[in-house]
C-alpha cells in the first residue's frame, strides 16, 4: 500500500512522528512542493490509496478525487478543510480524517505581527543590518483601539492579549451577541464603526460564501489613515486589489498578512514589493507542537483505518 505525504515544505514530516510503525507493508512517499495544475496534481498521486495533506495547500475538488482511484483515506491536519469535497469523496467510497489542531499558535503570531507593525521592528531590523540606526518612530499599543472581525475562539485569545496590552477592544462579526462579548470584556460595535474605530484591525473569522470579500473598498475607507489591519485567518476574506490599492496611496498606514488568495505567494506579487506590508508565509499553524499533533495524529489515522476502524472521520456514510 502507498502512502502520500504532501506539502512538506520544511522536511520536517517523518520526524514529527511514529511512522516507522507502518512500514514495510506501507510505503511512505514525502512531496514537498505544492502542485497547482490539477492534472499534475492527478498525475502524481493516481497510484496512492492514502494521502495525508497538509491543511488546504492542496484543493480535493469532485474533480481531482474522480482521478484517484485507488484513493481510500484521505487525511486532513485538523478538522476543518474546506478545500476537500467530502461529499464527493464519500460517494466514491473514500474515507476523510482529521486531527486536532491548537488555535493559540494564529493568536501568538497575530499579536507578534502587530508588535511588528507598531514598532517597525522589521524595517529597524533590515536598516540595521545596512548599517542604519533608529530611522523610524513607532506607536504604543497601550490605549489604542484593537478591532476585532470575529470574536470565536481564535479571537478571543486575541481579544485577551489586547485587555493585557490596555487596549480598547471593540468587535464585530454578524452572528456575534451582546452576551457572548461582554463575557469576554469585549464591546461589540456596528461593523462600521468597527472599520472607523479601530486603530489595528486584525481578522479571526472563517472564509465563507458569506465572508469572502467581507473587508473591501469600503471598509478600507473607513479606516483611519493611521490604523494597521492584519489577517491570519484567510485571504479572501479581505479583497486584495482593494487591499493594494490602500497600501499603495497610504489610505492606511500598513498591513500585516500570513494569508493570501495564492498560495504560495508568486515571486512577482505587487504585495512583495509594498513597503508598509509585513509578509509572512502561513505561519499561524506552523509551530513544533502543532505539527506534532497534525502529524502524529495523522499517523494514528493511518493505524486505525489499517486496523479496519477508521477514527476522527469527517464524512461518515
């Protein structure tokens, strides 16, 4: 039996688990690059009755799963995937499991991010290393206003970073009650005046029909010519030509982005060649702890499917 492994881009996968245990009746195959054309993407995998992915680097669209055969388990990092068509895989007979996944990594790097913004750490960092000394003035976070766009788990941790920092910190989703952000000391605002308050806006809310595009021109002019906005939730959910084009006339002072419509980044992205951007390369799940518990569970996955008694399934028949 073949197993695949895809999206490795560090290497790190074999060693962030207990494989060994499966060989040599599975045979275990590590791709580290991310395959974008779906006949490519079909091509290389056609042969595999397992695969592990690594969240949503690499779309199972009706499309591609009709390809695979000989597919049989198709295991996701985490529990939510929406780039996998469950439906489909389920009619075709194709079992799909996750693992759990720890939410305080995103937060953490959010809240490095802003520090970042604010600071300019990443600039000072970059002059220093030309030969430069203190060339820019940062901003404090204390008593500023942080805006949060989805106040769920993820940004409620957030939510309690800015209460430590002394911050002001309003929010706003469409299904987000009174009840449920006064509990967290949270006021919740109008989503215009979420836009027109905030002073760092940063995104915790899940890419839907409903979210996609959800922050565009005109929340954009909202905002204050001083605030920051960041996204470690999905690209999409911000519009990015409106993004651009905000950056580049300075309509706000700067961004902060770990996500993006394209993944990974093309080389020649108008975004790469802003100065008032920090990019980072999807960072806010990939931590040692995190990928011990994606892999390793994955494994475990593995086991149980090859015992005859699939565990953590996603689509059961």
């Amino acid at each position: 039996m073949r197993l695949a492994i895809l999206d490795d881009y560090q290497n790190v996968a074999l060693t962030m688990a207990d494989w060994e245990g499966l060989r040599p009746s599975v045979q275990i195959q590590i791709f580290r690059d991310t395959l974008k054309n779906e006949d490519a993407v079909a091509e290389r995998l056609r042969e595999f009755e397992i695969i592990v992915a690594m969240r949503e680097r690499t779309a199972f669209r009706r499309s591609l799963l009709e390809r695979l055969p000989k597919l049989k388990l198709l295991v996701t990092t985490g529990m939510v995937n929406a780039s996998i068509d469950k439906k489909a895989a389920a009619e075709q007979g194709i079992i799909v499991s996750g693992t759990t996944s720890l939410r305080h990594p995103t937060a953490e790097l959010t809240w490095g991010l802003m520090l970042a913004l604010a600071r300019n750490i990443t600039r000072e960092d970059a002059a220093m290393r030309k030969g430069a000394w203190q060339t820019t003035v940062g901003v404090s976070l204390h008593g500023k206003v942080l805006g949060i766009l989805g106040l769920g788990k993820l940004g409620g941790q957030v939510a309690a970073f800015g209460k430590a920092f002394m911050m002001d910190v309003i929010a706003w989703s469409e299904n987000l009650t009174l009840g449920h952000a006064d509990s967290l000391g949270v006021r919740r605002v109008e989503k215009q005046e979420l836009f027109r308050r905030a002073d760092f806006l940063t995104i915790h809310t899940v890419l839907s029909k409903r979210t996609r595009g959800i922050v565009g021109p005109d929340e954009l002019a909202a905002m204050k010519s001083t605030s920051y906005l960041i996204n470690t939730s999905r690209g999409p959910i911000v519009e990015e030509r409106a993004l651009i084009a905000a950056l580049e006339t300075r309509k706000i002072a700067g961004a902060a982005l770990d996500v993006y419509d394209q993944e990974p980044l093309p080389a020649d992205h108008a975004l790469r060649r802003l100065e008032n951007v920090i990019l980072t390369p999807h960072l806010g799940y990939v931590t040692d702890e995190n990928y011990r518990a994606f892999y390793g569970e994955a494994a475990e996955n593995v086991r149980a499917y090859l015992a005859g008694n699939p565990i953590r399934v996603l689509n059961p028949a």
